[in-house]
C-alpha cells in the first residue's frame, strides 16, 4: 500500500480543517485551524487527508510526531495503522503527541502494537467557566476582581472595543513594541520571533480567519489585546491574550472585558496551556480553572 503523502499546511486549508476540527466534540485547544496554523513553520506541520481522516504530523527537535487523527471514530484503528506503517517506512518509532483521553483508548485498544502512554502535565488545558470570568464572584478571585476594579478607577478613560481594521494598526505597533522589550530580556529565545511573527500574521488577515478580538485603549494607545474562536458547542479558546504588564489590572480587564462582550453565550473558557512555565501556571491557576483538559503522548513499543 502507498504511504501517507503528506503536505505542508497552508492558509487555504482553514475550511478543510474547521470541517474536520468541528466534526467531533474536542476539547484539546490545538485541535482547530488556527493553532495549528500560527505554529506550522517552528513544528514544522504537514497534513493529508485520505478515506474522510485527517492526517498530521509535526517534527520538533529532530523528533517526528503524529498529531491525533481527526475523523469518525470508527475509522480510528485503521488511521493508527496507517500512521505506523508511515513512520515505519521513515524508519522512525511511532510517536503521538497532544492526544485527547478518548485516543488514548483507542490506542489501547490497538491489535497490532503496544503503546507507553505518559500524561503531559505541561500541555493540559486550562478551562473555566466563562460566567465565573465575567462576574469574578467569589473569595477565590476577590483579588482578580481588586486588581479590576483598581483598573477601573484608575483608568476611567480606558475603552474595551472588538478589533476592527483601525484597531489592528494599533495593534500592531504595540505588538513590536512589546517584543523589543522581551527580546532585550530574553535575546536567545526562539519563541519570542516565531510568537511575534504568528500573531502579526492572522492580525494581517483577521476576517480571514473569522476570529473575535478584543482591545483596550487607553489615550489613544491599545494597552491590551486578545483574540479567539469557538472551539466546540459549548467552549471559546483564547489563543492571544497581550497586556501591558506595567498598568495595573490590564491583564484582568481584557480577560474579563473579553469574555464578557464576546463570549457570554459560551458555558467554558479554554485558556491553553501553561507550557511548564512556572509564572505562566501560576497565572493560569490563579483564576481557578474548573477543569483540566489532559493530553498525552505516546510511543509504540
């Protein structure tokens, strides 16, 4: 049989993968186009689409991986075979990253191969309740709604609007302002550029990618900003959330500003990962999460 032949993801893909990413219940963040689009040069995506399955894999480090497949449950055991005759044939182990609980099964369930299954802590999801969000009631996140309301009197002024053309150029002048600052801290990082040039790219081109934004502009200068999508029937994903870090409770308006003005009708919040970065999990945490969407990896043994 002819291995999978696989192709670099471009921008023309978004309707083939919002059909597939929308055909299921998922609740991995990275499972919709434009996640995978703003990372597709440093992981290196690549896709195809073959028998109504979705195909994709990522190499990082030097190390090949499969994405989960995407398509109806039960042409999952023949995808997983697929993929191991693919990585077979680049005489490399079958390796998945990024799966949901529900592959996992069905790799364990696999008949012709035996798979070591580890969680992925650093990669969970964090997920909250998007009416805890906008109300911020409650002794846990008394200090999130201080640091708010502090914005709030301090800042009379300031403007939470949705992202339109006008919008995006300010936008975008904060954005490189803000990773001169970073790359002055941290010269060597990788992910400062790649992060800089994904965001500017989907800013460059936001109808296209049918996403909602928000801003806040404070005498004239957009301080924070954010964009995301609906990620399932019940769930929005945050995939950018920028703030001054110097003008207290920036980060706390536009997170509650957002999901109040474009997320209301959503019963859940997903907030991506953390990363295993330890100021970023402390953040994440901060705002209580009321679930974690657990990934895995896993290696044909």
């Amino acid at each position: 049989m002819i291995a999978i032949v696989f192709r670099d993801l471009v921008k023309e893909d978004k309707p083939l993968l919002d059909r597939y990413c929308h055909s299921q219940y998922y609740e991995n963040s990275h499972l919709n186009f434009t996640n995978l689009f703003m990372w597709r040069e440093p992981y290196q995506i690549k896709i195809c689409e073959e028998n109504d399955v979705l195909y994709m894999i990522s190499t990082w480090q030097d190390e090949l991986m499969a994405l989960q497949p995407l398509g109806a449950e039960d042409k999952m055991q023949e995808a997983i075979g697929r993929l191991a005759e693919y990585f077979k044939e680049q005489g490399k182990p079958l390796v998945f990253s990024g799966i949901e609980k529900f592959f996992v099964r069905e790799l364990e369930f696999y008949p012709g191969a035996k798979f070591d299954i580890k969680s992925d802590r650093d990669n969970f999801d964090y997920v909250y309740l998007a009416e805890k969000l906008i109300n911020l009631s409650g002794r846990k996140l008394h200090s999130k709604k201080n640091h708010l309301n502090a914005f709030r009197k301090l800042y009379p002024q300031a403007e939470c609007l949705p992202i339109d053309d006008d919008i995006i150029t300010l936008c975008k002048i904060e954005l490189n302002n803000w990773y001169k600052l970073r790359l002055a801290d941290a010269p060597d990082d990788p992910f400062i550029g790649w992060e800089r040039k994904a965001i500017m790219e989907i800013l460059n081109d936001f109808r296209y990618f049918d996403l909602k934004g928000g801003a806040i502009r404070l005498d004239g200068r957009i301080i924070a900003f954010t964009f995301g999508e609906q990620l399932n029937k019940d769930t929005a994903v945050i995939h950018v959330e920028k703030a001054d870090p110097d003008i207290r409770g920036a980060y706390p308006a536009i997170n509650q500003g957002f999901v109040a003005h474009a997320w209301s009708h959503m019963t859940y919040i997903n907030r991506e990962e953390d990363m295993g970065h330890e100021g970023l999990r402390k953040a994440k945490e901060s705002y209580k999460p009321e679930k974690m969407i657990e990934k895995f990896t896993a290696r044909m043994i």
